[in-house]
C-alpha cells in the first residue's frame, strides 16, 4: 500500500455529484468512518440532480463548486483542502453529446485532468490520484475474447478518446514525475442517480411515461453491466490496494445485448414489447465491450456482488420511486438534446398517442 493511503484523513473527489460520483461519496462516507469527503464539482447539467442534497448537515462532507479547467481555483481547494487520497470522476460522460460537439469533452476530461494532477503534484508527496477511466478506452472488442490492461487502447468516440487521453495522462505523470497514480477502467454502470440519457435510465424512464424506447441500429451491440456500487467499491480497492503507477479492469462479466436489456425493462414495467423503436445507429457505435476483470480480483480480492437480474429490478423500483427526481431532469433543456438526437416523433408524445 502506498504511503498516503495508510494516512488519509481527507479525500478529494471530483464530479462527485454526477451519477458514480454521488454513490462513491456515499460508499465512502460509509465504509471509511475516519475520512473526510470533499466534492469538487462544477455541478452541471449531469451534476444538478441534487443527488447529495441530503448530505448537507454532515460535518464529513463538503461541496466545492468549481470547474476541474479552473485552475488557480482548483490549486486553492488543493492547498486547502490537503487530500491524501483523490478520486478523479469529474468528466463529461455522454458518447452521444461528444459526437454532437467534442470541444467541452477535449477540455473538461483532457484539460481537466492536467489541472488535476498538476495540483496533487504541487502538493508534493503523500498524495495518491486515481483516475477514473473506462473500458471505451480500449474501443469496439469483435466478437471475441475480452479487454485485458494489455489491450491496445483503440477508443472510438470523442468521449472515449477524450478519457483515453486522461488515462495516459495520469500515467504519464506517474512515470515521468513519479506522482502516485492509480487506474481503474470500469465498463457499463447502472443504478440509482444516473442521469437519464443513459441507456438503462433513459429506458426505464421513457417506459414509466409509456414513451417510446429508442434502440439503435439493429440493437445487438454488446456492453458489459455492473452495478455502480460495484464499480465504487472496485475503484476503493485499487486506491487502497494497487501498486503506484497501476492499472484495473473492472467489470461484472455480464454481457448483454441492448435489446435483451431493454426487453427485461419492458417486463419489469409491465410495458408492451411494441414500445420499442429502433432508430438509426449511433455513428462510429462500438459493437462488443467486454472486460477480464481477474487481475483486480486475484490482486486486490475485489469481486462484484450484485446480480444483474435483481440488480435491475432494483434500479427500475428506484427509478419508479424517485420520479421527482428524473421528472426534474427530463425538463426543458432535456427536450431540446432529446428531439436533436432521436428526432421530434420521439421526444414529443407518449407512444400511441398520434
Ligand atoms: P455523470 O455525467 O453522471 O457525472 C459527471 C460529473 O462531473 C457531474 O457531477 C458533473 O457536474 C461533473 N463535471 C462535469 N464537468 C465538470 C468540470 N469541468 N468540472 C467539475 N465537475 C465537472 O458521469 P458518470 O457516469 O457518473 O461518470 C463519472 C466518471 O466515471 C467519468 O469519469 C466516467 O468516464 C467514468 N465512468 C463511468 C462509467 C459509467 O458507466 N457511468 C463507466 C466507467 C467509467
Ligand atoms: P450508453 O448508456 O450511452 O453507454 P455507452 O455508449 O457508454 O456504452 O449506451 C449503452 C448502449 O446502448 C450503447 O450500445 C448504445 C445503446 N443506446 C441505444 O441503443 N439507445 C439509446 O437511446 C442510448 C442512449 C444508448
């Protein structure tokens, strides 16, 4: 274990509002009763769930609101603040938002993570950085075998490339500053508080509506499901755990295609098949990730714990008991990225509805 993880009084995690960010503050704030949690988020239009609001009387736990490319701020909060450990989430998320513009991703997931690491390094020792990366970076699989750390880092997208860009980045800091960095690349999350352009929420939710279920191209491309609190607790086993320099794979060995994972939500709603619309393909769309998540298992005594089936039910009874919450984000600004990316016939009515 690296030096500043046997001592963290104080942990840093950016966009710690957005979806993974909230369930790790939680998880944190839970598992690790001696640590204090500092959010650092620009709190946009992903972060404004308000999804720590309940957070607010807890003396362990402060919000910073501050963009990652701000970097006098960030190097203020950095001075103040004094993290042994800090957890790098903060990005934009959303492959489809970066094939509309790719500028906000080149800066916030590129840009934004220089100005990271750069204020753990002006920290001077005794910090450790994990870098939240993905298994987008290693870019579409074929129809065989799994993505190791080995694997060439191939990614398609903006977003993808843009996280490509941060993961050897921060590893580049490790090797050419010697900064303590850690890595965990983590395939396809769901669960509670993930903002509703996702496929499962999005779908979970156009169901609730009883709107259509827009699947792309012919709906057999394959991504591999965990649960976000398996993911959390997989990124806290390789900050405490990992060798300086390290990197994971994370991942829940649970291949789906897009259709039978939007037919399970058709069931657990209780909605008809025929809500199913497929629409065109997304471009560039990668066809099959899949991730070989042994090393963080054998090394760190990692593995996920929830089961997809009953993970997703879980998901659709939070999403079907929260719907304040999605019904908020699902406003104004949500239609017009909506009617821009699936065209108005599918954003407009309910299904059925002419
Ligand atoms: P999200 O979009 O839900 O949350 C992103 C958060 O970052 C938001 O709170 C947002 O306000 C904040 N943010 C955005 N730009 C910022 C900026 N310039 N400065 C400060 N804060 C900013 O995304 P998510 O799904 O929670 O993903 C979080 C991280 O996990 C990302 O780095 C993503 O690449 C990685 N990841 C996600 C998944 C997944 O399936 N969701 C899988 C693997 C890795
Ligand atoms: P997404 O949740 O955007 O995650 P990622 O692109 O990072 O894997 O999409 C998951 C899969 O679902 C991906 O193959 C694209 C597909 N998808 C649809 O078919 N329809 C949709 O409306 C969305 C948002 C995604």
């Amino acid at each position: 274990m690296a030096e500043a993880v046997r001592s963290v009084r104080t942990v840093l995690v950016t966009g710690g509002a957005g979806f993974v960010g909230s369930n790790l503050v939680r998880l944190l704030l839970a598992e690790r009763p001696a640590w204090r949690v500092v959010n650092l988020d620009k709190l946009s239009y992903a972060g404004a769930g308000g999804n720590l609001d309940d957070l607010a009387d807890e003396p362990r736990y402060e919000l910073v609101r501050a963009d990652v490319c701000d970097a006098a701020r960030v190097f203020e909060v950095f001075r103040r603040v004094r993290p042994q450990l800090v957890f790098h989430l903060a990005a934009e998320s959303h492959v489809d938002r970066s094939i509309h513009a790719a500028a906000p991703f080149l800066r916030t997931n590129v840009e934004g993570t220089r100005v990271i690491l750069d204020a753990a390094r002006a920290l001077g020792e005794g910090v450790r950085v994990l870098y939240c990366s993905t298994d987008e970076v290693y870019g579409d699989l074929g129809p065989r075998g799994r993505f190791t750390e080995q694997s060439p880092l191939c990614p398609s997208s903006p977003y993808a490339v843009s996280k490509a860009a941060g993961d050897m980045l921060a590893r580049a800091y490790h090797r050419t500053f010697g900064l303590d960095v850690v890595v965990s690349r983590c395939s396809n999350n769901y669960g509670p508080y993930q903002y509703p352009e996702k496929l499962i929420p999005l779908m979970i939710t156009n169901a609730l509506e009883d709107r259509e279920l827009p699947v792309y191209g012919d709906g057999l491309n394959v991504r591999d499901w965990i649960h976000v609190e398996d993911h959390c607790r997989g990124m806290l086993a390789v900050a405490e755990r990992a060798a300086p320099g390290a990197v994971y794979n994370l991942g829940g060995s649970c291949e789906k295609t897009n259709l039978e994972v939007v037919r399970e939500i058709l069931r657990l709603t209780h909605k008809p098949m025929s809500l199913i619309r497929f629409v065109p393909d997304r471009p560039g769309h990668d066809r099959r990730y899949a991730v070989d998540a042994s090393r963080a298992e054998r090394e760190l005594g990692w593995r996920p714990a929830h089961e997809f089936a009953r993970g997703l039910e879980a998901t659709v009874r939070w999403y079907r008991e929260h719907q304040a919450w999605w019904r908020r984000l699902k406003d104004e600004g949500f239609r017009a990225y909506y009617e821009r990316q699936y065209g108005t016939a599918a954003a407009g009515r309910p299904a059925g509805t002419g």
